[in-house]
C-alpha cells in the first residue's frame, strides 16, 4: 500500500475530512487535496499524525459505547442487590415479629 492509498483509508476509517486532515497537519485543505491526487509528495509525519488521528477516533467511540454497558450493567446490579436487600429486611421484620408473638406468650 503506497502512501497515497494508507492516507485515504486512513481519512476512511477515521471519517476524517480533507480540511480535517489539513488542520491535523498544519496544511491548506489544497495541499492534503494534492496529496490525495498524487501531484505531492506526502510527508511521513503528516501521514503518521493523519494515521494516528484515524486509530484514536474509533476508539473513543468504542470506548464511549463500552463504558455505556458498564454503567448499564452496574445499573442492574445496583437494582438486584436492592431488591436482595429489600427480600432480607422484609424476612428480617418477618422474623421480628414472630419473635414479639413467641415471647408475649405465657
């Protein structure tokens, strides 16, 4: 894969546009064009950060939607362990009362 095809899947997969990628590498939008067009060399570390940008974008999405699960999950856990705890103080009254009952009798 040549430079030129790594920084357009890159772009892709990122979902990074031609004016993104120029502010990313501190170019004119033209430039990044001229590189995609073949009329310019592209210089490795604009194509390093460009990469690099790429990577980090689908990550925090996923990131973002793994965190999202955890705090589902814990959501659920929360509300088992109430309902647990709710189960428990009620057998506790329960149990409780019947004690009351047993030591009021003669």
């Amino acid at each position: 894969m040549n430079a030129r095809d790594t920084l357009r899947a890159a772009m892709a997969r990122g979902g990074l546009s031609t004016q993104a990628v120029a502010d990313l590498c501190g170019v004119t939008r033209r430039t990044v064009q001229n590189w995609l067009a073949g009329n310019a060399r592209i210089p490795d570390l604009a194509l390093q950060a460009t990469v690099d940008a790429a990577l980090l974008i689908p990550v925090g999405a996923q990131a973002k939607a793994v965190l999202a699960m955890v705090v589902q999950d814990q959501t659920r856990v929360v509300a088992a362990l109430e309902a647990a705890l709710e189960a428990e103080r009620q057998a506790l009254t329960h149990t409780t009362t019947q004690l009351k009952n047993l030591e009021e009798q003669p």
